[in-house]
C-alpha cells in the first residue's frame, strides 16, 4: 500500500502536462525498488477509499450550482490550455462561433501555440497571446489575461487542479473527459465551483451527436414509454497511439493501462444514456456499481509485437483488462451497462441503447424498434389508411426486428431530428469536430454564457459520470463488489429540473 502523504502528492502541478507521465513518481523511501508511477498512485488512492458514499457538508458561504445562471457575457473571452488533438481544432471552432474571442492560447509546445494562434489570427484578425514552455505557464496566462472562460484539453491527472486554478481565477472551466481522476479531486471541484459561483462543465462532446440528441427528443416524447435499461460503451481501438511515445496521447496514456485497473474511460457512452434518464436531475440518479475486467493481454502482445524486447513498453506489466464490463444501479432502480475496450481489434462502438416499456432507441448501427414507432408505426399508419401491411410485417410484428438503414434513418432525421440539430446542423457539418459534435458543443458553452441561461451540463453531472473511473477501480479489485455513490449534488438532484429540449 503506497502510503497517504505520497497519494496526495499527485495533485502536485510539477507533473502537469509532462509527456512521460510514467516518470512522474513520488519520492520513495532510499531503495532501489522501482517508484510508482502517476498511475499506480492514482489506482492505489482509489482502491483504498474507506466510504465512497462518503458526503462531506456544504461550506458556509458556497451555493448549489444545478442551474446556476451566471452574469451575461457579451463577449467571452475563451483560453485554451493543451493545443493537441482535441485544443487545437477547438481553437477553430471558437473561431466560427459569435459572441467569443480566443484571446490566449497554451501549450508545453511553441510549435502548436504558435500554429494555433497563426490560425486564429488568419480568421479573425486578432493575434491570442501564447504561452508555453513552462508546465506552470498556464498560471501566466490566467493571472495576465483574466480570461472569462479557460478549456482544459490536457492529460487526465492534470484536469482536476488546472479546473481549480481556472475558477480561483474568476473564469468558468470547461474540461475534456474525464473531469478528474479520484473522488477526492471530484469533491475538489465540486467544492471549488460552489464556492467560486463559477461554472465547470465536463465537455462530453457526444452528448452533441445529431442521433444522441434525435434519442433525447424522442424519450422525451414518451415514444418508448417508461425508461427501464440503458446500455452506454467506448470501444475504440487506440493501441497506435503508444508509437506516440515521447509526445502525445501514447506518452502519457500508456501509463494509465499498466497502473490502473478499471473502467477509465466511462463517459462518452454514458454521457447521454445519463441525459435520457434524467440522471441527477429530479428523476433519478446513480446509486451502485459492480465492475469486472477480462484479462489484460492485448496491450502486451502490442508492445511485444511492436517494440524492441528492451524497449520501455516492454518492460511494464499491464494491469488493465481488455475489456471492462460494469452495471450501474440507479435509486429508481433502472439499470446501464458501461462497457470500455480501447484495446481489441474490433468495430468502433458506443452502444448508445435506451430501452423503455413500449420500445426501444439503439446505436452502431441506428435503429428503433417499439409500439409507436418503426414498423409498429408503419403498419398503423397502413391499417388507418384501409391499406393492411403486408404478410411480412404482420407476421413478424412491428416490434419484432429493427427499423434501420439508410431510408429508415432518414425517415428518423425527418420526425425527431432535435430543434438544436435543425438549428445548428448545417453549421455543425460545415466546421466538423466528430460529425460536427465538438462544434455544437462549444456554440452551446459560448451561447450559454453569452445569454446568461444555465449550461447544458452541470458541475455535478460531470463529476457522477467520472466517478465511474475509480468507482470501478474498486470494485475490480474486490472481485467485482458493490460501491456507491456519493451524491455530489447532497441531496439537490431532487429539484434540478430536467435538461430542457433546446430549441
């Protein structure tokens, strides 16, 4: 067990944004045993929470944020911090939305800063400020510009602290998935945000999906009756990005497979299956999780097939399952199955299925099957009109096989497609970001703080879907034993009223 004083001090910004996460270990007692990584550091903290229902009270002075409307902004003043895969196409997008300006941008790197501001500059005629260089550089930033708003698109183990600093500074923080790594950080930044009356919004961009949003208006239609099971995943192979070994995703990413044991990367399925079920919010919330792992082979045999026998990959033991598999209980006592694979050679997959008492609404490939739509509908639609559906329909019955392809879906498009979508789609395909996703996301943060109208996703919502990650981490390492949640919202979920159909 590696003792408390040294798990706190992965919170400590001097391994921010650093490459090599790996290296990043806390100073052990004189011997020659191997420090522990970031990682290990992580997974041993999570494992090790005596009460993960633990609810601390609400400090004097700070405020619940469900629904928090903040001062207008006229014009939000956006920084981005981490300039990689995800911050340096956000810099585009923010250069097409109104009412924002990227007055600074940040990275370790001056070649990306410099990119990005090149970019900014061509589109709008103003050149953001950059810093890099210095893994504290962000600090500079915050301190010198003041910006309005800070997004943080930098490693995992960074995004807790730098949320935090950003709000300490007077600036709403937006942070990519996950919002933080342990429950302590969680509470952090719950903590913060109530204290500070700032936002933080988790950027879970799929929730922006046109089918995600297309499933959200139609379960709040009532076309697949009373929720009863959702099914939420992220199955993606991502074994190529460990040949990015001193710089990018692989160098820091790799880490978390060998260190830690869990579901690690929960919230792009969940994220709207959440939504669907008004999750902490009046409705129902999260209540338990039991996790299970297959074994961890594949990252192994990658770095075996990949890799020189002495090189760094092949001298871990990765601890990872392939495979994680967890089911969510909920207090009114629905189901979700959250499934994370980013190792196996198989399809892209987030399942994105929301099962109801009169249908059902799935994803990969997009279907539906139910009592009031599909070809229960068509076959009604046909019997109104005096002309009976055919032998195969009737035979099969309307709810009997799924309503999919490519007419099927547009037909789909056509009916529920979300008012945001029809609003925003041209756009959103036109500037992209995963199908135009990322981009509906950031002119909804932009156009939220610009009118003063509360975001699409609190601070608490964030925190319920990231605590999947170490939720899981413990229960694996307890054969799969129940672990509860704690209520971040302290009992407010109860009155959050429901995320609103967006025109």
């Amino acid at each position: 067990m590696v003792p408390a004083d040294k798990i706190r001090m992965t919170n400590m910004f001097k391994y921010m944004m650093i490459g090599l996460v790996g290296a990043a270990a806390v100073a052990a007692a004189q011997s020659d045993a191997p420090q522990p990584t970031s990682a290990e550091l992580t997974h041993e903290q999570n494992i090790s929470v005596p009460d993960t229902a633990a609810v601390p009270p609400r400090p004097e002075g700070s405020i619940y944020m469900g629904g928090f409307r903040a001062p207008a902004i006229e014009c939000v003043r956006v920084a981005v911090i981490g300039l990689g895969e995800r911050g340096l196409p956000q810099t585009e997008h923010f250069a097409a939305i109104p009412h924002c300006e990227v007055v600074g941008v940040c990275d370790l790197y001056d070649d990306v800063t410099k990119e990005a501001a090149d970019f900014i500059q061509e589109k709008t005629g103003k050149r953001p400020a950059e810093y890099h260089g210095d893994p504290k550089a962000y600090l500079k930033m915050l301190e010198e510009l003041k910006p309005d708003a800070v997004i943080i698109n930098t490693p995992w183990e960074t995004h807790a602290q730098m949320a935090i600093d950003a709000m300490e500074h007077g600036a709403h923080a937006f942070v990519e998935v996950p919002l933080a790594l342990t429950l302590e950080d969680l509470w952090r930044v719950v903590d913060t945000s109530e204290r500070t009356k700032r936002h933080c919004m988790m950027l879970e961009n799929v929730n922006y999906g046109r089918d995600e949003l297309m499933f959200l208006n139609m379960v709040r239609q009532g076309l697949i009756g009373e929720l009863l099971h959702g099914e939420a995943a992220y199955i993606h192979e991502l074994r190529m990005q460990m040949k990015s070994v001193d710089r990018g995703c692989g160098s820091w990413r790799t880490y978390h497979y060998a260190g830690r044991n869990g579901n690690l990367y929960p919230t792009h399925g969940l994220g709207p299956v959440a939504q669907y079920m008004n999750i902490a919010r009046t409705d129902d919330t999260f209540d338990r999780i039991v996790s299970f792992g297959s074994p961890a082979l594949g990252r192994a045999a990658y770095a075996k097939k990949n890799f020189p026998e002495d090189h760094k990959w092949n001298q871990m033991e990765f601890k990872c399952a392939d495979m994680s598999t967890s089911i969510i209980k909920t207090k009114a006592g629905r189901t979700i199955l959250v499934q994370w694979d980013e190792t196996s050679p198989r399809p892209y997959d987030r399942k994105n299925l929301i099962q109801g008492t009169e249908g059902t609404l799935a994803g990969f490939p997009t279907r539906v099957a139910g009592e009031r739509i599909g070809y229960s509908a068509i076959e009604k639609q046909q019997e109104e009109a005096g002309q009976p559906g055919g032998k195969e329909i009737a035979d099969l019955g309307g709810y009997h096989r799924w309503y999919q392809g490519k007419e099927a879906v547009a037909e789909l498009y056509r009916q529920y497609d979300h008012p945001l979508y029809k609003r925003l789609g041209e756009a959103a395909e036109k500037n992209g970001g995963h199908g135009g996703m990322d981009y509906i996301m950031l002119y909804r943060v932009i156009e939220c703080l610009h009118k003063g109208e509360p975001l699409d996703q609190n601070v608490y919502e964030g925190a319920l879907w990231s605590a999947v990650g170490p939720l899981s981490e413990k229960s694996v390492n307890e054969g799969g034993a129940p672990q509860v949640f704690p209520d971040f919202t302290r009992g407010d979920w109860k009155t959050t009223a429901p995320l609103p159909i967006v025109e």
